[in-house]
C-alpha cells in the first residue's frame, strides 16, 4: 500500500474550526440577502467536509 503523509488531530481541529466559520458565514450572508456569496459558501462547505474526511483517513492510515 502506498504510503500516506501522517495526520495530526490538530490537523483534524483546525479543519473541524475551518468547518464551524464556513456554516456561520454560510448563515449571515444568506441572513443578509446575499444569495450568491450564500452559494459560494456552501460550495466551499462541502469542500471542507470532504478535507475533513480526508483528514480522518489520513489519522486512521497513520495509526496502523
């Protein structure tokens, strides 16, 4: 198997943060009647909980 670049939990804490600003950003520019940086956002969003799978992974290769 190839090997993986080894994951930190403060890796996964700061993507988890990351996470956390994003879904608040998400919801003041949707609050504040703007649709399409809202969208934006929410692109960026899943984009970040894809990382954050990523991350998870990465911890788990490590580990073995």
């Amino acid at each position: 198997m190839r090997s993986i670049k080894p994951a930190a939990p403060a890796d996964r804490m700061a993507v988890r943060t990351a996470i956390d600003h994003l879904r608040r950003a998400r919801h003041l520019l949707a609050s504040s009647g703007a649709p399409r940086a809202a969208a934006a956002v929410r692109k960026a969003l899943r984009s970040a909980e894809g990382a954050a799978r990523h991350i998870d992974h990465r911890i788990r290769r490590s580990q073995r």
